[in-house]
C-alpha cells in the first residue's frame, strides 16, 4: 500500500537542482538517496533473521544512474545473498533429491530424497522501508540541501524542510 509523503521546502531545492549541469544533478541526487537508504538500512538489519549473521552483515546499499532516472536499493551481497528472496518470501513444501547415484544424509540416516514442508516467511526489507519511508525523505532533503550549500556554493539558507528550526 503506497503512502504519501509531503516535505516542505522540495519544490524550493528542485530550483537549486535546475540550476546545475546534468552530471552534477545526477551525482547529487545519487548521494542524496542513498542517504535516504541509509536510514531504512538499520532496521533491515535488524530485523532479518539470523541463522549465521553473514546474510544480514550482507546488506549493502547501491545507487544506481541509467537514462535520466537515478534509483537506489538495498540489496543481500556476498556469501548468504540468494537466502533473501526465502527470508522474505517464505518457501513452499517442496521436495529435495539427491544427485543421480548419490544420498542425502541427515544424522546418519542416508536417504534418495526428502520432502521439505516449506519455510513460513520472514519479512524484513518491506516493514523497513514502509516503517522508514517519511524519514527517507527527509534524510535526502536533508543531503541535497546540505550538499547544495557546501559543495556547490549555493545558498539554500532559505529553504525550510519539515523538521528544520525556523
């Protein structure tokens, strides 16, 4: 279910970022939702389920630039990467066999094949983001004015963001 979100002072940084060449745009815009990510990051962590640590150490934030559209994720890399989608999502009951002429073995007890009775789901990215998302974009406005000001000299002193001090 998607929600609105409505900061103050946006349309007044939009004018500050038709100001800058494309390059710098998109840079900056990288920066600043990545900066949002970062925000929904910590509770990904630590709501993931831990069976070793290595998959919830594996979450990682990437920007990504391609045809005018700037997106950012949060993505499972590294070792334990393809348990995310189970995590998430759950399994079905489903079962599991063994290679041709080879066995299976659980404590001893050497089988061809098993049925699995499936994995109830762990959701984890989702209630992150949705709990996250105001905060989100708070967090890139936040950046892009900031950014704005130091590196690019400009001067958005009289922007006011929601949660700003007037």
């Amino acid at each position: 279910m998607a929600t609105e979100t409505h900061v103050r002072g946006l349309a007044e940084l939009q004018k500050f970022m038709d100001q800058l060449a494309p390059k710098i745009e998109r840079n900056v815009m990288r920066g600043a939702l990545r900066a949002g990510m970062n925000v929904v990051k910590p509770m990904a962590v630590a709501n993931a389920r831990k069976a070793s640590g290595l998959y919830a150490a594996g979450l990682k934030v990437g920007t990504r630039a391609r045809g005018g559209r700037v997106t950012a994720n949060l993505k499972a890399t590294g070792p334990h990467a393809y348990l995310g989608r189970w995590i998430e999502f759950g399994t079905r009951a489903h079962n599991i066999a063994a290679k041709t002429g080879g066995f299976l073995s659980f404590g001893g007890i050497f089988t061809k094949s098993v049925a699995h009775p499936g994995a109830r789901p762990y959701p984890h990215m989702r209630p992150a983001l949705d709990a996250n998302a105001a905060a989100a974009v708070q967090a890139a406005a936040e950046y892009m004015k900031a950014r704005l000001a130091s590196k690019h000299g400009l001067d958005t002193s009289g922007v006011v963001l929601d949660g700003d001090e007037a």
